[in-house]
C-alpha cells in the first residue's frame, strides 16, 4: 500500500513538473506563434506589393510606347491594385510592428505613392507618366538598398518580375544619406558577385531559350 507521504511526494513530483512544462513550453508555444503569423502577414505584404508594382510597370510600358494612354494610367492601374493584405496586416497592429522601422516605413510609402496614382491630380498626361515611372521605380530602388528584403521579394515574385529585377538592379544606385558601414560595404561586395552571377548564368539560359 502506499503510505500518504509517497503519494504527497508524487503529487508534489507531477505539479512542479506541470508548472515546469507551462513555464517552458508556453512561452515558447506563444513565441513560434508569433513568428508564424508575423511571417505569413508579411509574405502576403511582400506578394501583393509585387503585384501592384507589376500591374504599375505594366501601364508605364505602355504609356511610353503610346502618349494616348498616358491620361488613363490612375484608373487604368486602380482595375488590377490590391491592398487587402495590408488593410488586413494594420488590423494586425501587434505583428505588423514587430517589422524592422525601415522595412514598415518604406512599406507604407510604397502604398501611399500607390494611392497617389489613383487619386492625385496631375497637369497632363507627361506628368502622370513621369509620377507613375518613379513610383514603379520605386521598388528597384528599396531593394537595392536593402529596405525591403530581397530574398523574399524573389521568393514572391513571378518569372517575369524577377527577369525585370535581375536586368536593372545592378545598375541601380546606392543611396548613401551616411557613409556606408563596414557591414553594408561586405553586403555591396556580396551583390556585386550575384549580378556577376546573374549576368552569366541567365543570360546562357536565354541564349538556350531563343
């Protein structure tokens, strides 16, 4: 038979080691949680800014090929822009602040100067080509300087997004409000091989292609 003191001594073994689990793995549970959502909200971020930034370069493409549709880029642009996952991501203050302050900066910019496509008023068709060819540009630019991540710009990208970024991020300049720190000269000299990469490697599989 067990005496009362061995079954205290059980109880007392099974409650510290429940409070030892809760203590461990809850915050660890709480914290994966965390990293998911944060990770799926700013993927579905990244893919519909692409996607806006694809839909904006594609009526710049042809306003500069035709001064007709220069005047119809706003509405034209507003048929294929999306911002649900955004308007979602800022219902989701809690993860959406758990962004680098640069990265969420230059995120909400992007969807400010998308906004302004659609709404500004602008003198003629010249200048609305010229407002929508920065803002398309916009993403060349943000990426070059590491305000948005680029490994997952790609990753969200389609084929034809990524041929655009591969043929004009390398020459797309730096933007140096300081002078770069040791780290960001490592990081320069790490893109300077990728678009040596790029250059040889995507330009055989296009040779093979056509």
């Amino acid at each position: 038979m067990t005496s009362d003191n061995d079954w205290e001594k059980i109880l007392a073994a099974a409650l510290i080691s429940s409070l030892f689990t809760a203590c461990l793995t809850e915050p660890v549970k709480v914290w994966v949680q965390r990293r998911l959502k944060r990770r799926e909200l700013r993927r579905s971020v990244y893919w519909e800014m692409v996607h806006n930034f694809g839909a904006l370069l594609g009526q710049v493409w042809m306003a500069e090929r035709d001064d007709k549709m220069k005047d119809g880029i706003g509405w034209r642009f507003e048929m294929g822009y999306q911002r649900l996952a955004y308007d979602i991501a800022l219902k989701e203050a809690p993860t959406l602040y758990t962004l680098r302050h640069s990265e969420l900066y230059f995120i909400t910019q992007a969807y400010r100067d998308f906004d302004g496509v659609i709404h500004k008023k602008f003198l003629d068709g010249s200048q609305r080509l010229l407002n929508a060819q920065f803002v398309a540009d916009y993403v060349l630019s943000h990426v070059k300087n590491r305000d948005f991540s680029k490994r997952l710009i790609f990753k969200v990208s389609p084929q034809w997004f990524k041929e655009h970024l591969r043929d004009n991020l390398p020459s797309t300049n730096y933007i140096d409000v300081h002078p770069p720190s040791f780290r960001e000269r490592l990081y320069r000299k790490y893109d300077q091989i990728q678009y040596f990469v790029w250059a040889r490697l995507y330009k055989t599989q296009r040779h093979k292609t056509t």
